[in-house]
DNA sequence: TCTCCCAGTGGAAACGTTTCCACTTTTTTT
DNA sequence: AAAAAAAGTGGAAACGTTTCCACTGGGAGA
C-alpha cells in the first residue's frame, strides 16, 4: 500500500501481460471473460487506480484545463470560474486555477507553467489580450483557449460582456430619468481593457445626447479616501446628478459615502453600478445596475474550448446584446430639482439648463 | 513549432548527450561553460520547455495540489481557495480546483480523479469528515493533506473557525443587549458538520445563561418562501427577539423579508449574522456579524499541506479563539419592549417576565 | 614518470501507460 | 476437412524526463 500499485503488479497477480491488463480495464480490445475476471480481481486485491501521468506522457493529453483570472474574491470571476470549473468537470476535464492579482508578470509566468504541464487548453481572463506575453506563447503553441471578459479580436474567441453597450443603456436609463450631467467612477482604470472600453461606450453615450463629456473619478484602490476624494469630485462638478459606479460594491460603498457626506441617494445622487451582485437587490435602497452573469460567461468559455479540442469547429457564439442586461433599483430616480418641478424636463433631449442643487460642502 | 522540442532535440541540436542538456538546465552537475552556450542557444533556438509531465513521472512529484470546496459562488470558499492558491503560488505549486456542489458523491469522484492524478497533496473542505470516503482515500494513501472549515479530528489537520465558540459569543452579544429568547435560522444543516456545531454552540450558551432552548427554521434553498416561513416562525415563537442566522447573506435577505413583514430591525427583532462579509458593513443598518477570515484559513491549510510535504512536522496551528471576532452593527439592539422600559433588565440572567409585541400577524 | 582523482561527458534504465505487432488458439466459412 | 477469419494474448516500443554508471582526459601529487 505503501507504494501505489502499477498496472504491471496487476498482470503480474492476473498473470496476464500488462497488454492484456491494460484492454481489459480500458475496453480497448478483445478480452476473454475469464482474463476479465481475473484482472478485475487483481484490481480489487491492489486498491490499483491508473496513474493519469503515465497515461499522459503516453497520450500527450491531460484532461486538465488551465483556468486564469485576476482573483476569485472578486464574486464576478469567482461565479465565472465556478461555472467553468463545472462544465469541464462534466466533460471529464479538471480545472487548474491561478490568480493573477492584475499582475502581468506573475500572469505571464503562471500561463508559461501551466504550458508545461500540458494543460489541453485555457479559459483565461488577461490584462491586456494585445499584449499579453502569456497569450501570445498560447497562441504560439496553437493550445485551444478562449478568453473570458476580454475584448474579442479578430481572431481570438471571447465571452465578454459587451461593455460598450452596457455603458449606452447606462446612459439611457440616466437620460430617461431626466438626468443631463453625468460621472463615471472607475477603479483600477489603468490595467483593464474592459475598464476602459466601458468608458468609452459612456463617453459615446453621453455625446449621443448631447451631454457634455461625463467626469471621470479614477481611484486607485478600494481606498478608505473614497468619501473625501467623492467630495473634492461633487464640489468640482456641482451640475452632476448620475454616477455611474464600475462595479457594485463600489457603488455600494459610494452610496455609504455620499450618506456620510450628507447627501441623499437617490435625492441628490443617483447611481448606477455595474455587476448585478445580489446583494444589490437585498439592501435599502435597492442598486440600479447592469446585470451581467458571470457564471454562464464562464461555462461558455469553457464551451468553446471544448468544442476546440474535439475540433468541432463551431462553437456557440455569444450575442453581444444578450451578454447584460438592466436591473432598475432605487438608487436611481429623478434628480431632486427635477422632481419638484417640471417632470417634463425628463426627456431624451436635455434641456441643458438645469443645475444641480443642494451639495452641501 | 508544430511538435513542441524535446530535450533530446536539444541535445542533438547542441551537439550533446541528453543527460549533459539536462545537467546543464537544472544545474544539477557539472558543465563546461561551452556546453552550457551551446544548450542554452538550442534551447533559445527550439523554445523549448521542460514537459512537467515526464518529469512528474520520473520524479513522481507534480508540484499540484488538490483543492476541493463545496462551490466558489460562495465568497467564503471562494476567499479560502484565493488564499490557499495564493500560498502554493509562491511555494511553485499549482492548484487544482473542484467544486462539490455540497454532493457527497461529486466529492468522491473528485478525490479519486485527483489521486490518479497524483497531487503531491489535498486542501478540502469534506461535507462529513468523519464519513467522507474520498478523505478515507487520502489517509489510506498517506498523501499530505489539510482539512479546511471542518471539524478538527484527533489524527486531522483542520483549519477552521470555532463555531462553538463563535456561536456561544454571538449568545453573549444577545445576552448583552437583554434578549432572552432566541432563535436560529439555518441553511443545509443536514449536510453539513460546522452548521451542526454552530446549532450546538448556540444551544448550549443558551442554556448557559438559563435561557429557553432556541427555536430553529431550517430551510432547504436560499428560498423565496423566506417571507412566508418567518411570519409563521415569527407567530409560533411570539416572545422571540433575536435571531442567529448562519450566515452573512441569507442575514441580509431576512432582514429583507423582515420589512416586508412590517417589522424592524433592530426594533422588532435583532439580527447577527455569521462570516463577516464586506457588504455587511455598507448597508442600513449595518449587520452584527462573527467575522472569519477565510482567506487566511486557505492560506493556513496551505501552509500546513505544504509543510507536511516538506516532512516538517511542525506546522502552525490555528489558536481556536482567534479563528473569529464579534463585530457590533445596527442590526442588534435593545428589543424595543426594553428600550421604552426598564433599561435593567439588560442583564445577564434575564428576568424572563418579557414577551414580544406588535408581531403584526 | 607513474598514479590517482575529478571535471566533464554520453547513454542506458526507469518511471506507468497505451498501442502496435506477432503469435496462438478458436471459430467460421467453403 | 482444409482454409480463412476472428478472438485472444504477450511483449516491445514509445512518450519526456532524471539519474546512475561508465568512460575519457588532464592536472596534481608522489
């Protein structure tokens, strides 16, 4: 028990050749009913399991799959790793998982091992899939992988959420609500193409609009500054009454900043997230978000890659309108002076001459 | 590029014997310095990589480890898995990851499919430990392994909270603010040993402190008939004040459902949840929780595989009381009877003479 | 000058599989 | 009854690595 038993101890207690063992246990050959029996009991008798090393090296596969994202504290790529984890799990395939910490080193380093152990494909989330050293030695290597919430290229596969999309209905549900002087607040708007292409569908929104460019509150952590830095923002930008937050929790927390600077949520400040965390829809008021579903995002990474292996050439694509969807909540409504006077302000064309009221310094 | 190098086409390629390449890449004996040129610039010129999989053959080692929760969807897990892959990450180990869904079974399967393939060793958090058989497996087979949120056994490892203890304290805090009839709302507490203990704990401080036996709701599902089984739980129990729930999340949904129900929190009833959750802190009111640290329990199994690998034997051991903390929140308080009343009643062995009011049927 | 030692090297064996080929025995076909 | 086909079997080769052993030279010590 000590040392686990090979196949060989099996046809040696079977007295058969290791050819005939290895049929037997593999259905991959005429075997008698006798030798089965045989080989079975052996099997029994020695606790014997297959070593998949051996099988590898031999069948230069390994059933494994690397999985790559940022961090799993993050809910979003947490569900999108559980639901990758399971899809390969049902098709025989186990997951190996690294987190990245938005790190390109450690993201190029740990692709470079997991390459070297022979994983038989990737579902990955990179920094920048441009220029990721990591990517590029897959690609390389011609190693079936698909990327998940990157920007899908020309040929690169990619279930992402369509973030530029997203980022116009955000603006459109401001802009139904009356709203007519956006801001974005963004974290970590450096190291994430997605980031930044969700910017861009705002900035497009806005002048859509015909809003002025939306303000833009960059911070570099989940920073314990957040409330001052909210402040010197509001006080720069007196006329804003949207926010658009780039993920939930950080809306979250805003809401909990701006109450204690002594603004109402949604009565001075609307705000919109970005995720459709649950708990956005247990708390008081309930967030206005995009609702985006990681989890199935990561099945259908993983999806693709499958299909990539067995070269079926046809994976299921994801439409880009279907990858989110808006949740209403009450963290959005009219901005305050509009409701006490005239609702019709509330129209696609902003009549651009409302200011906003009331933020106490 | 097709066929990945070999270290044989290497070695051919400089113009040497295998075992020379080898020697040279893994520094393992002597080289002339001209071999050393030589192999690297064939190695530049191949691009070759080391196959970890004949290597794992060869040494029998595979620098992976095994990793298996119930589900990453939930953020206590998925912090746990952070930490644990974050450590074997710097020890130059990978982390193969397997969600259970809570099923015996997939659990088992897992296990075995791990072993096959030959993880040097098992961080995992078993639905039973006593009962588990993939965990039998492991012991069988003497491969380094770490229990994670199970209970500690007298030959098991384990890294996790002392929901005992954790559970008497929250009995503590409820004592603190004058409640005197408990309750406590759980989810899946079949298949689970900590959810068990936590019922445990409860039940003996309750005791401890002469209060009625606590009355408990089980529910299957994180259920939308929460609502509906609160407001009989709530009619059956009509003296109860303080509700225990096990966890962060479905804390918040009751406090959710508790408003729907026309009651307040903390006015009504008292609520104190269990893992300490993030968000818990940024909602109204904020949620008196037992704060744990998952991600430094994956780390610290981590830590203890790892050293248990190493033949150390010395690994550090969780000091049980610090394994959680009690964090205050607005969502306990003096039951509303007391507050309008008699401020002593506050008091560590309750009078027992309260009786809840205004649970508006 | 003759040993002896050691740096440097090549190559075979081993790790645990599967697959292929060759061989024997049985069954089917003519 | 003979020939052909099929079923059943054993064993070697291959997968990519490391490690061990054996062999060469050359330098140091006698």
């Amino acid at each position: 028990m000590r040392q686990p038993a090979t196949i060989k101890d099996v046809a040696s207690l079977a007295g058969c050749g290791v050819g005939t063992a290895s049929r037997v246990l593999n259905k991959s050959g005429p075997t008698s009913n006798d030798m089965k029996k045989r080989v079975l009991m052996a099997v029994e008798e020695l606790r014997f399991e297959f070593s998949e090393v051996g099988r590898s090296l031999q069948s230069s596969k390994t059933l494994t799959i690397g999985c790559v994202v940022p961090s799993v504290a993050n809910p979003v790529y947490a569900d999108a790793v559980q639901g990758a984890q399971e899809t390969f799990q049902s098709a025989g395939y186990q997951t190996l998982l690294v987190c990245t910490n938005y790190d390109p080193d450690i993201e190029a380093q740990a692709i470079r091992t997991l390459i070297a152990k022979q994983v038989d494909g990737f579902v990955l989330t990179v920094g920048d899939a441009l220029s990721s050293e990591g990517l590029k030695s897959i690609q390389r290597r011609e190693i079936p992988h698909c990327l998940l919430f990157n920007m899908a290229t020309d040929n690169e596969k990619s279930w992402s959420v369509d973030d530029h999309s997203a980022a116009l209905n955000v603006v459109e549900a401001f802009v139904e609500k009356g709203h007519c002087h956006l801001g974005f607040l963004a974290l970590k708007f450096k190291s994430s193409d997605r980031a930044r292409e969700r910017y861009q569908g705002f900035v497009d929104g806005c002048s859509r609009y015909n809003m002025p460019k939306p303000a833009l509150l960059e911070i570099d952590e989940d920073s314990h500054a957040l409330t001052d830095l909210l402040k010197e923002f509001l006080n720069q930008n007196p006329t804003l009454t949207g926010l658009f937050v780039s993920n939930d929790f950080l809306a979250l927390e805003t809401i909990r900043c701006a109450r204690t600077l002594g603004l109402s949520v949604p009565g001075d400040l609307s705000i919109i997230g970005f995720d459709g965390i649950k708990v956005g829809a247990m708390v008081e008021p309930t967030l206005a978000t995009i609702v985006t579903d990681p989890k199935g995002m990561g099945s259908g990474a993983a999806r693709t890659v499958l299909t990539t292996i067995k070269g079926e050439e046809a994976p299921i694509q994801p439409v880009p309108e279907l990858t989110f969807s808006f949740r209403a909540g009450g963290s959005l409504a009219f901005p305050a002076a509009e409701r006490k006077g005239d609702e019709k302000a509330a129209t696609l064309s902003p009549p651009n001459n409302l200011t906003n009221k009331n933020l106490k310094n």
